[in-house]
C-alpha cells in the first residue's frame, strides 16, 4: 500500500515538474518571440515621442509587445500637460504604434507678461514668455480677466462663451488653415471680429457662427487679393443674395 501512495506521488510530482517546465518555456518564448524593439508613436505635436514611450513603458512590460499592448488597453494618462489618452496597437511580434490624443489649444492671450495658451473650455494648458512657435492658433484681444491667470483653471472671465466660439473658428481653421486669422478680437459684447491683414471680418456674438465660418471659407481668398476694409457677417444667416463689404483704402 505504502508503495503504492509512493508511485502515486512521484507521478504527482512529474506531473508538477512538467507543468512549470512547460510554463517555464512558454514564459521564455513569449519574453523572446514578443520582445519589443520597435515603439512608433504618433498623433503627439506638443508631447516628445520619449516622453510617450518612457510612459507606455513604465508598467513591468518588460520591454515585451504583449505586455506593453494589455497593459495599455485604451489607457488614460493621468498626467497634467496636453497628453489626454494613448492606444497601442500591435503591429509586429516586435513592434508598436503608439496612437496620441492631445489636448488643443483653441487660443492665447498675453496677461502679465506671459502668454496663457487655453482649450476650448477655457482650460489654461501652458504658458511661455514668447509666443509658441507653429501654434496654428490666433492670438486672442479683449479677454478682460477679472483675476489672475492661473495654469489647469479656466481663464477668469464674465462670459466663458467666447471659448465655444474660439473652439469652434479652431475646427474650421484645422481643415482650412488659410482662414487662419493674424488675430481674433471681442468687444464688451462679446461680438468676435478676425483680422486677415487690411481686412476685418465681423462675426457677432456666436449666433449661426459655423455658417458665417463657412461663408467666410468661400470668399476670404478673393479679399485677400487686395482688398481693405470690413466684412459684415455678424448678421449673416444664409438667406442673403450678397454680402455687405465696408470697402477702405489700402494704408489710410
């Protein structure tokens, strides 16, 4: 009977060996057929690639293409910065893509000596001394900030209004970075006006803004052609034959 249980248990045991033998194997094949060698990132312009990485990476990924991916399943990086969420992807028993979503900035103002660059929530992202170079944003005018600016708080102002309309000239100049203004300015009605050179466009207080936007899109290549003075599209609601065009000398 002794013998018995003897057998019985040393078949139990190589049954244990061969079991963490095999899973021994298997942990090394995956540690070297998935070894990560390759990270490719993309979609990040404020965010440099080794900052990206080195935050995919910073779980026990061991450098391995299957770990970096299930570990980083839609995950969202709860860092401050422009950085809002990354995706992996695999694309090679080696390799990665590293997909980017960023945060974009809708506009800037100068307050006390610095730039304050903020989302379409009015959100402050950063701040510089100078303007930010290839920033494909307009400087905004006429913020009138009733405190001091502070960085991840929205800009201290009355009507938080003007930043749905910024986000929204943001769209527009993202497909069509020709409408970009030198400028955007608000009057104390909060009524936006864009500067292109010696021509002003007059867009109202946010009412039907995508389509004077869009009409704005169809005719600003013609006025920038020569031409000086003020576009009036803050009455603009698509049921005019014409436009109303305050025409200046160039230079008076």
């Amino acid at each position: 009977m002794s013998r018995k249980r003897s057998r019985a248990a040393a078949r139990k045991i190589r049954r244990t060996l061969l079991r963490l033998l095999a899973l021994a194997c298997a942990a090394v094949f995956l540690v070297l057929f998935f070894r990560l060698r390759t990270v490719v990132v993309t979609g990040n312009f404020h965010t440099k690639p080794e900052e990206i990485t080195a935050l995919v990476l910073e779980r026990p990924t061991g450098a391995n293409t299957l770990l970096a991916w299930l570990l980083n399943l839609n995950r969202g990086i709860k860092t401050p910065g422009f950085t809002d969420r990354i995706s992996v992807k695999i694309t090679g028993r080696d390799s990665i893509r590293v997909t980017v979503t960023e945060r974009r900035f809708a506009g800037c103002t100068e307050s006390a000596g610095k730039w304050w660059y903020f989302d379409a929530a009015g959100t402050v992202m950063a701040a510089a001394d100078t303007r930010m170079e290839g920033e494909q944003i307009p400087p905004v005018e006429g913020l009138e900030l009733l405190e001091d600016v502070r960085m991840g708080e929205q800009l201290p102002i009355t009507n938080t209004k003007v930043f749905s309309m910024l986000g929204v000239l943001r769209n527009l100049t993202e497909t069509d970075p020709y409408t970009l203004p030198d400028k955007a300015v608000f009057d104390k009605n909060n009524a936006m006006t864009l500067y292109y050179g010696p021509v002003s466009v007059n867009l109202g207080n946010g009412e039907k803004l995508e389509m004077r936007l869009k009409k704005l899109a169809e005719v600003l290549p013609v006025l920038r052609e020569g031409y000086a003075g003020v576009l009036h599209l803050e009455n603009y609601d698509g049921s005019q034959s014409g436009l109303i065009f305050d025409s200046e000398k160039q230079g008076s």
